[in-house]
C-alpha cells in the first residue's frame, strides 16, 4: 500500500517542482527590476511615502494625495498599460514565453516610472497637462503603479486580445468621465498639448 501511495505522490511531487523551476527565475528577476527601480526612484530624490496619514488609497484625482498614496484614480491608467503590453509583447516577441513577456512588462514599466519621475518629464506635465501642482510620484505610489501594470497584463492574458480592448476601451470611458482624463489623452497632452482639452479638465 505505502509503494501505491508512493507512486501515485511522486509525479505531482515532480510537476510541483517542474513549476516552481518555471516560475523562480522570472519572479526572481522581477524582484530584481523592483529592487532598482526602488533604488533610481530614491536616487531621484522621490519620498518612500505620502506624509499624509494615509498609505493606501484616495478617490480624489486632483488632490494633494494622488501620486503619493498606493492607489489613486491614475492607477486606472497602468492598468491599461498592461492590456496594452500584453498585446504589444503577444505581436513583437510572440516566440517568448508568456511569464518572461510578463516579466518584460513589469519592467517596461518600471523604467516609464523612472522616466516618468525624471525632473523633465515632472515640469513636462505641469506645462501641458491639468497636473499643475505635481511633484512627481513617491516610491509607494510607482511599487503600487507597477501592481496594477501587471494586473492589467494578467487580465488581458486572461481574457484574450479582443475582450482586453472592450476592457481598455471601459477603462479609458470610465476615466474620462470620472477625471476627465485617460491614458490617451494623457499621451495626446504630453506631445501636443491642446489648450481646449486643458481647459475642460480644469472645468474652466
């Protein structure tokens, strides 16, 4: 009895650790990526968190709190990034397997943050976008900002490429309506500002 228990155990046991030989590198490179950009992030002289109470969430998409807390409307956005990437990386790598096209996401978006957090790019969006106080995000908000990247790539892995264009196309709906403000318009402000579209943000 103990050699059919035995036998029956042994090749789960053997596809248990075939799966964690097929996850351990990638999950360790993304540590890894996480790591640095920790490190660039603090070396561009970004705060770890909100100074506020908070640490967590906030609805409020112009307030003080959006860009310091782990989530905020904006994080919407990088959920997007990660339908889109997911798509991107199916066309342009298609021969590479799908947790290092993840890990190729996840890193992808960690040098946006970087790019994003540079003092260029933070005095960029306060001359052409409606973010005219922004400082640029805490170290909390890009690790929460990079979460919801790699939500937005599982998801769209989940449900297929025509399904993860409806859900960007919600996303993008939703965010208009709720911020009057999106990815694309995000991109559409930051290399060719249109002073309409800034007015209509600021309700002016």
């Amino acid at each position: 009895m103990p050699r059919r228990v035995g036998l029956i155990l042994r090749p789960r046991c053997r596809n248990h650790i075939v799966q964690i030989r097929k996850y351990f590198g990638p999950l360790v490179v993304v540590g890894l990526v996480l790591i640095a950009t920790v490190i660039a992030l603090r070396l561009q002289g970004r705060l770890w968190a909100c100074t506020c109470p908070k640490l967590l969430v906030t609805s409020n998409a112009w307030g003080a709190e959006t860009s310091q807390l782990f989530f905020d409307p904006y994080s919407l956005t990088h959920v997007a990034h990660g339908l889109m990437f997911a798509g991107v990386l199916a066309l342009l790598v298609s021969g590479v397997a799908p947790i290092w096209r993840f890990v190729l996401a996840v890193t992808l978006e960690s040098l946006w943050e970087i790019i994003e957090n540079s003092n260029a790019v933070i005095e960029r969006y306060r001359e052409t976008t409606a973010a005219l106080g922004y400082q640029g995000d805490t170290i909390l908000n890009s690790l929460g900002d990079i979460t919801c990247c790699a939500i937005g790539f599982m998801i769209a892995r989940k449900l297929g490429w025509l399904r993860s264009i409806l859900v960007f196309l919600v996303v993008e709906a939703s965010l208009l309506v709720w911020i009057r403000d999106s990815l694309l318009l995000e991109i559409i402000m930051l290399v060719h500002p249109f002073t309409a579209i800034k007015a209509w943000q600021l309700g002016r």
